[in-house]
C-alpha cells in the first residue's frame, strides 16, 4: 500500500468502484457494439484497459477477481 493509511487505502479503492460503475452505466452503446461482435466473431478475443490503480484495488476483491478468473478461463 505504500505510504498511504488504510482508511486512506479503502476510501481509494471505494473511489475506484465507483468510478468503474459509473463508467460502465455510461458504456451502454460500447456494451451494445461488444454484443454485436459476439455476434459476428464469437471468437474474437476482448481485452478490459483499466488504470493499474484500479486493477490493483478493485480488481483484487473477491467478486471481481472471480469474474476475471472465471472470463479467462
């Protein structure tokens, strides 16, 4: 965590979360494009670009991390 304290560390990573959420309410036309290229190429490959911050945070919390795991799969 580096020289940040954990209240400051959760409220970080609770910020991250948050932010996430709000990008991805906003993404439903990027959501519909995605399901439109599962449609045409099911077996093309799509990668998520998130901030090494979040990946590290978020990321890292057991429902998300078993979403990733289980998607990678």
């Amino acid at each position: 965590m580096g020289n940040l304290s954990y209240q400051s560390y959760q409220k970080a990573v609770l910020q991250s979360a948050i932010v996430l959420l709000l990008s991805f309410a906003k993404l439903n036309s990027v959501g519909e494009a995605i399901v439109n290229l599962r449609r045409e190429d099911p077996d093309r490959v799509l990668y998520l670009a998130v901030p090494l911050f979040t990946f590290n945070t978020f990321f890292q919390l057991d429902f998300p991390r078993m979403i990733v795991e289980r998607k990678s799969a």
